[in-house]
C-alpha cells in the first residue's frame, strides 16, 4: 500500500480518488478548508493553507510521496525538506522555473521551444516607456499566482494600460507588482496537451485537444483537436522535450495557441493535472488522475489513448453567488446521451468558479454535432 500526500484539496484531487481506490494509493491531502472537494475523498486530511510548509513537514510523515494539485507552494521551504529525505514528485526543481510566468517564458525559450515574445517589466514608469514603442493590443501578466484568466490582461491602448498597471499596483490582490508583458497572439485555436512521465523516463502523451475560453476561463474542451499530423507530431515533440528537460515524475499540462499560418506557440506549462485533460475520465482507458497517481508511485504507465471517436467537454462555471446544489440542472444534464456529469460538491458557488464539468462521448466524430451538444449543456447550465 502506497500513501501518496497532496499539496491542495480541490477538484483535481478530488479527481483523484477513484484512481486511488483501483490502484490500492491512499491519499492524504493538505488543504485550507473542510468544504474542500477532497476532503471527502481522502483518507486523512491536515487542514493548511497550501503554502504552510510546516504544515507540509507533518504531511511528509504519513505518507511515501508527496505531490501537488496546487502549484502556489513555498519551494524554498519545501526545499528544506527534500533535503532531509522527503520525496516530491514531480520533484521541487521540475517546478522552480515554471512558478514565475517569464521564468517560464525564459526556460522555454533556452530550450529552443516556440514561445510569444515576452519581456519583464518590474516597475510601472519602465512599463509606460517601454509600451510608447509597442504595438496594442498587448497582453499584461501577473507573474506569479494567475489562474483561470486572473491576472491575465488583454490591454488595448496606452491609456488602459496605465490605468490597469495603477490598479495592479495598488491591489492589495497582487502582493508582488511584478508584470510580464507579451505579444498579442492573434490565434486561431487554442489547444493543449496532457502528458505524463513515469520514475524510468517513459513518457506518454494524451491526445491533443482544443480548448475554448470565454473571458479567458477555460468553458469547453473538444477531444481530439482537428490538427494536421505533423502539428500533433510537433506537439508531442515539445512535451517530450519539456518533460525530459525537467525531469518531470507525473502528469503536466500544456497550453498552446496554433495560429493562422499553423504555427504552434506555447502559452503555459500546468505542472500538475490540469482542466484540458478532464475528458480523460471518460474517454480514456488511463485517465489523467490515474495516470499521475501510477506516475508518482512509481507503476508504469497506462494506455493514454481515445477509447471513442472524438468527445466535448463543458466546464460547469458558477454564474451566482447561492449554496444550490443545482440538482435538477444536473439531474436534465445526465439525460443527454453518453454524458458524464461530475460535480465536485462544492457549498458555494460563484460567478465563474469551476463547479464541476460534463463529458459527451461521441462514436462518430462530427464537428457539428459536438458544438451543438455543448450549446445544449450551456442552455440547460445557464440562465438564458
Ligand atoms: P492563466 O494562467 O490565468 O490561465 P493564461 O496565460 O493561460 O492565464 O491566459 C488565459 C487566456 O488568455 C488564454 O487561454 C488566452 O485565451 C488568453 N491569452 C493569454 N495570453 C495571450 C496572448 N499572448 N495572446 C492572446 N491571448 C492570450
């Protein structure tokens, strides 16, 4: 029997828990709040913030590896503890060039990887400078601690940028007001990739996916994207790279934009499981959660391969503020054929927080028929 600890308790770990119980993993997690989503899934639970390394030290005593779900972690107090023996996987130097977003940019590009231009930008009078000599639109990043589009700003002219620097710099929401700046990718698609890597170096990769987001949140996933071989071949390629390069023990996430011309471009590395690979629950013989969870216990790896044609995936976003459990919206979703409904339990909702997704499984791949399933999830999901 192996223990495995995790560094946060939301959905991704929550995911997690069927996986455990056909492996024979414990999982103990660490987490902030008993409301977590996997909290219920767990065998034991130490109630911390993720960032609490203390916390993380008693973490290390019950179990044999610990991982992550969450990346917003302290990894120079971590450290300490992988230098006493605690083992990480993935380990704490896979993670160290990926927390900072234009650390990320720099480590991608120095691996000859395809990236948007980039720049750093560390004060706001550096920033109004520079951008007199750029081009707009121009996208404004949080270095550190953005997700689901926070901290992600697609700033059209001089004026907002101004304004929009200000406001950063005075939110008390960005505790460090340290921007990176990058091109404006006029995308076609946006697609990702879930990839795994197993103790022996073996590496896997799922199907490449498109991903559609709407203010910058992930709303559906349609597996597998409609590439050329040689893109997906490409695609593959720079997982391999990535996770070799870091030495990667579990799953990672890829996002990437494809433009006009068919020119793949990374946007951002999840080092962890991540809300593009979703569809893997029920579409794949080896999910992603089961793929990590055999990757950092060291198994070998599964079969990460499409077992149907092609499937869709809807993020169940909150669009209020209400404790409803939804459960007739849920009970109309799980009629659709050969859908999936999870939902992760969470006792509030708000706009835009992930409550949970639902996967379509179709045998004939029909793009027409894929957009139209997720129109209907969205109208039975969403007030009209
Ligand atoms: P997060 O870490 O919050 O997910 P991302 O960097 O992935 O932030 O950005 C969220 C979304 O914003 C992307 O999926 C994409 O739609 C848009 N975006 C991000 N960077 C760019 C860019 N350089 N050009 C165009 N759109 C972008």
């Amino acid at each position: 029997m192996k223990r495995v600890g995790i560094i946060g308790g939301g959905q991704l770990a929550w995911m997690m828990g069927d996986a455990a119980k056909k492996l024979g993993v414990e999982l103990v997690v660490q987490t902030p709040s008993q409301d977590d989503p996997a909290v219920s899934i767990a065998q034991e639970t130490i109630f911390a913030p993720v960032d609490d390394a203390s916390a993380t030290e008693i973490l290390a005593t019950k179990c044999d590896v610990i991982t992550f779900e969450n990346e917003f972690v302290n990894l120079d107090a971590l450290s300490l503890l992988a230098q006493k023996g605690v083992c990480f996987r993935p380990r704490l130097e896979a993670l160290s060039p990926l927390l900072d977003k234009y650390h990320q940019r720099c480590y991608l590009r120095d691996l000859g990887l395809p990236v948007p231009q980039f720049f750093a930008l560390d004060e706001l009078e550096h920033l109004k400078s520079k951008m007199r000599y750029q081009s707009f639109p121009i996208v404004l990043k949080s270095r550190r601690h953005g997700y689901d589009g926070q901290g992600t700003f697609i700033i059209p002219d001089l004026a907002t940028l101004e304004e929009k620097a200000n406001e950063s710099v005075t939110n008390k929401t960005f505790s460090q007001p340290l921007f990176l700046l990058e091109e404006f990718v006029p995308f076609e698609r946006e697609l990702a990739v879930i990839a795994a890597r197993s103790v022996d170096g073996e590496i896997v990769s799922y199907p490449v996916v498109e991903t559609q987001q709407e203010q910058q949140v992930c709303r559906r996933v349609i597996a597998p994207a409609q590439i050329t071989p040689n893109q997906a071949a490409e695609i593959k390629a720079i997982a391999h790279t990535l996770l070799n390069s870091l030495q990667v023990v579990g799953v990672f996430g890829i996002e990437l934009f494809l433009t006009a011309d068919g020119k793949v471009l990374v946007n951002e590395i999840a080092p962890r499981t991540h809300n593009s690979g979703h569809f893997s629950l029920d579409a794949c013989e080896t999910s992603q959660f089961e793929q990590h969870l055999r990757a950092v216990c060291g198994f070998s790896l599964g079969n990460p391969a499409l077992q149907c044609t092609s499937a869709v995936m809807v993020n169940l976003l909150g669009y209020e503020n209400s404790q409803s459990d939804y459960q007739s919206k849920r009970q109309q979703l799980a009629k659709i054929p050969q859908a999936h409904v999870h939902w992760y339990g969470k006792t509030e909702s708000r706009p835009g927080r992930k409550l949970g997704h639902v996967t379509v499984l179709l045998d004939n791949q029909h793009r027409d028929r894929l957009s139209a399933i997720a129109h209907t999830i969205e109208s039975i999901w969403y007030p009209s």
